[in-house]
C-alpha cells in the first residue's frame, strides 16, 4: 500500500539523518511534497490520504515549521511495534534511541 511504501521512505531517511547526526534533537526531519512527489512519484492527493492515515494510526505527527513553512514528520516507532505485535504477536521489541 502507499502507506507501507511512504513509511518504509520515512525510516530510510529517518536512519540516514540520524547516522549523519542530522536528525533534529526532538527527531522531527524535514519530508517535502517535492521530495516525495521526485522519488516515490506521489503527488499532493494520494501524499495527503497517506500522511492523514499514518496520523491517524498514531505512526507519525507532522509539524509545519519555517519561512515559507515545509513539512517535518516525527516517526512514533513505539506505535509501529505495538501494532506489529497487535497483528503477529508479542515477539517485536526495539528500543529507540
């Protein structure tokens, strides 16, 4: 699905930035419509119905920040577990950093 795809997008360029200790200290990063739209060739509509979905399943927030104002998007990976183990069982553990 797009959101599995976005999210899979979401922690690659979650690592990276935290490898490159880029990653903001509150663990929001920057993720454009642009960006998204060039790599994974989604545009403003199906990025929407994606982000308001991971939202709602409490997977990530978003946070506008900046002049013009972009888009940051923090990673809840609690909330990605809990829900792995809701559906596979209770075998998945990871602590963040």
């Amino acid at each position: 699905s797009d959101s599995v795809l976005v999210l899979s997008y979401l922690i690659l360029m979650e690592s990276h930035l935290q490898e490159t200790e880029q990653l903001e200290e509150d663990r929001f990063f920057p993720c454009s419509l642009k960006r998204l739209e060039s790599v994974l060739g989604m545009g403003r509509g199906v990025q929407n119905k994606v982000f308001t979905d991971l939202q709602k399943r409490k997977i990530v927030t978003l946070s506008r920040r900046g002049m013009p104002a972009s888009r940051f998007v923090r990673i809840n990976h609690e909330n990605i577990l809990a829900q792995i183990n809701r559906t596979y069982g209770s075998g998945c553990t990871r602590k963040v950093k």
